[in-house]
C-alpha cells in the first residue's frame, strides 16, 4: 500500500503572525524548486492563520512554491453561540484550513476533553470538510501498567463512534506516546511501529483492512532530523507531527528530507 507520508509542525502556542512570516518566508526559499514524495502542513496558533493563509497564498502564485497545507490546532464542538474563547469550524474554513489536530495529549490532560468531547470535535470537523489529524496514546504509567492496547483501544473507538468509512479516508492518526512529547524521549521504532500495528489492525476491526491499509497514522513525540529517518523507516508509519523541533525552518525541513524521498 502506497500511503503519501504527511509532516505536520504542530506549533503549539509558539509564533504569532510576524514569527509565522519569518518561519514561512525562510521555509519557502529553501525548498524552492523541490518537490517531495511526501504532505507537508504547518499548524500554527489561530492568530496566524490569517497570515499563514496570506503569505501560502501570494508565494504560490509568484513562485509556484511547495504546496503547504495549513492546520488549525483545535476546534469548537459548537457551531456558534456562548462559546466564550472558542472558534468553529466555519470560522476555520474561511482562513482555507485544510486539517485540524484533535485529540492531542495536552488537550486531554490539561484542557480536559473527553473522548466524548472529541468525538464531537471530530464530527464537526467533518461536517465541514476538514481533515482531523486526531491524536492518541498512552501516558508512561500506562504503558507500564501494560495497558498500552486498552487504552488505544478506548481512545480510537471511542473518539471515531459514528464516524462513516469516507470519514475515516479523510482522516489522518497520530501516534504519540505521551512520554515522548517534549521530553527527548522518543520512543524506539520498534515500540512505534509496534503501536502504530496495532491502532491499523483496531481501524481494520472496525472498518475493514481496505481502510486500514490506506490510512495514514503519523508518529509524534521528539521526533528529530537524526531519528526521522529510522522512524520513517517502519512499515505503518506514515509521517510525523512535530512539534519542538519543527519551530525552526531548517530543522522541520531536514526532518521532512531524512523522513521522505525527494520526487
Ligand atoms: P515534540 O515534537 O516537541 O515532542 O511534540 C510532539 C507533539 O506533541 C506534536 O503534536
């Protein structure tokens, strides 16, 4: 099966729009020219969707650059109303946002959203036509406890309830051990690509092998320019969200380039 890998920079709540310029203005003139094999996104905060959008949209049409596509980081359960501090899917269509990250470790521990909550997230994501990049993974106690495949289990059943087969074609999984976020500890491609198995055996449990075998589940948690390539490497994983070390162009880039295959 021919799964396109996807890069994904999940900024976190780093750069704003004259950071994202800089980001993007010094990302572009440096893959000028080339093409990948290989989806590259940049998720950055909200307020610099506007300027990521601006600034993907007039380099495309003077230097015919690398297509990027853009991610939101969150999205509203709601549609509109008394929502104090959030932003709907609606909203993120208008700034041409092709994906959006749901389910990530830090929403889940800090912000306390549900699998419930996701789930809706994740509906309404779809309803309008954006692709979730939805997260999973076990936190260290977890896996320690051996309840690595209970609670993968639990996190993909429960956060895709109700989603449709053609749902699950539009949407992109995301690995990330919770141990490995931020900390420098990436996990060994072994026990990646042990769990990257699994969660692709759950989506053939519940959608059959043809979906599981074209779904494309990402790996996140350090991953790095040195330790992109064996990653990449592991036959059920299909790409990487990033986070540290895609807040520098060269970096993120050099991963993308040890990671995949130049066209
Ligand atoms: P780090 O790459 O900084 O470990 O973060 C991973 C992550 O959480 C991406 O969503």
């Amino acid at each position: 099966m021919n799964r396109k890998p996807i890069f994904a920079a999940n900024w976190k709540m780093n750069k704003g729009p004259s950071e994202t310029e800089d980001f993007i203005k010094s990302f572009l003139s440096k893959v000028q020219g080339q093409t990948f094999n290989s989806e590259i996104v940049v998720a950055p905060p909200f307020v610099s969707l506007a300027k990521l959008a601006d600034l993907l949209h007039t380099a495309t049409a003077v230097q015919n650059a690398h297509a990027i596509q853009t991610a939101a980081q969150n999205c509203s359960q709601f549609d509109s109303g008394a929502y104090t501090g959030e932003i709907s899917v609606l909203m993120l269509r208008e700034f041409f946002v092709h994906y959006v990250i749901l389910g990530h470790s830090e929403r889940r521990s800090i912000y306390g959203e549900t699998d419930a909550i996701i789930n809706a997230k994740l509906k309404k994501a779809r309803e309008a036509n954006i692709r979730p990049i939805f997260c999973i993974g076990e936190t260290l106690a977890e896996r320690e406890a051996g309840k690595l495949e209970s609670v993968l289990r639990t996190q993909v059943t429960e956060g895709l309830r109700d989603l449709s087969e053609k749902d699950l074609s539009e949407t992109v999984l995301a690995y990330e051990p919770v141990w490995a976020i931020g900390t420098g500890v990436t996990a060994t491609s072994e026990q990646a690509q042990d769990a990257h198995q699994f969660v692709r055996s759950l989506i053939a449990e519940l959608y059959g092998q043809d979906t599981a075998a074209k779904i494309r589940i990402q790996y996140g948690g350090s991953v790095k320019p040195n330790n992109a390539a064996e990653l990449m490497a592991c036959p059920d994983i299909d790409g990487a969200l990033i986070g540290g070390a895609a807040l520098e162009p060269q970096s993120f880039l050099d991963i993308i380039r040890n990671g995949t295959q130049e066209a």
